[in-house]
C-alpha cells in the first residue's frame, strides 16, 4: 500500500517542480566570449519571457549597434536559416554540441551574408545590421534582436555568454612593494641637495 501511494504522488510531485529546477535532458549549452555585435554591447532592451506561451514578453535581448556592424555568431554552428520574415532578414544558427534538440540562436535584422546549410565557427560574420524594423525602443537608432531557442522553447541568449564576457572584471589598482621604479637620486646627477637650511 505504501508503495503504491508513492508511486501515485511522485508524478503530482515533479509537476509541482518548476521547469526550470528541474535537470535540463536536452543537452549542454555552449558558452563564449564572443558578443553578436562590437566588443561589449549596450542591453537596450532585456530578456522578458511570457508568463504564457501566448502572452506579452521580450523573447530575446536588443543590443545597441549601428547600422552596417558585423553580426557575428557567438558559438560555432550551421545556418539553419537565412532570408526574410515579415519583412526584416533574419539568421539562424544552429549550435553545435547542445543537445537535443539543438539550441537555435537568431539574429535581426541582418542583410545575411551566408546561406542555409553553411557551417560556421564561434565568432564568424553572419552579415550586418539593417535599418532599424521598428523592434527597437525608440531612444536607440538601431539595434540587434538576438535570441535563443530549443524546440519551441525561448531561452535567454545571455546565458550563453561567459561570466567575464557579461560582467568585465573591475580595474584593479596593485599595491606597490619594494624600491620605486625610478628614485629621485637617480633623475639627478649623484650628490644633488633639493633642500639645504
């Protein structure tokens, strides 16, 4: 008997879990240094998932760039897709090495500078920017919509992403130990007084 109720409240108990406690059995994700745009770029709008599949979010982050910047990929892959949708172009990469199904990560807008099937390395040019298509908050000229995706699953593109590619370590100021590196005696010839009463 007690087994049986065990069996019957295991199940109800891994629905209570939320999805995201739970172990990921689609695979790993890769991680990199590599930004899709410039070195670091400004978040101007960030990742906002739906508390829906249907309801209002932001389902990837918007990252300040001008118009004409190489869009990069950030893991190493295969275009998966490379043309327009609804009237922006669009690339989409599918990532190497992350389970299954494969992560997908896509960029916009981009005028694509490779085709569907193409295989791509961390780091290789997608294409650049294109006018702005209105996905943009209005305070910023131009911008990148990057995202993530497994199956029909929208993740966030920051995640894949290093620590330090997200956060830049502070300045650090050393401590300095020992003679200094040039003495005044030594910009002088030997002997000099500075002060004598």
């Amino acid at each position: 008997m007690r087994t049986l109720l065990s069996v019957m409240i295991l199940p109800v108990l891994l629905l209570l879990v939320p999805a995201s406690a739970r172990a990921d059995p689609a695979g790993p994700s890769p991680t990199s240094n590599i930004w899709p745009v410039g070195e670091r770029p400004a978040i101007v709008r960030d990742w906002s998932p739906p508390a829906s599949p249907y309801g209002p979010g932001h389902r990837g982050v918007d990252l300040a760039a001008p118009i004409g910047a190489p869009v990069r990929t950030v893991a190493a892959g295969r275009v998966s897709f490379a043309g327009q949708v609804a009237g922006r172009g669009v690339v989409t990469v599918e990532l190497d090495g992350s389970g299954a199904p494969p992560l997908r990560t896509s960029y916009e807008p981009v005028a694509a500078s490779v085709r569907k099937g193409d295989p791509v390395a961390a780091g290789a040019t997608l294409g650049t920017l294109e006018l702005p298509t209105g996905h943009c908050p209005p305070a910023t000229p131009s911008c990148l919509h990057w995202g993530l995706r497994r199956a029909t699953a929208y993740l966030n593109p920051l995640t894949l992403l290093t620590p330090t590619a997200r956060h830049p370590a502070p300045p650090r100021l050393l401590p300095l130990w020992g003679p200094l590196p040039l003495a005044f005696g030594q910009r002088f010839s030997p002997g000099y007084a500075f002060w004598s009463p």
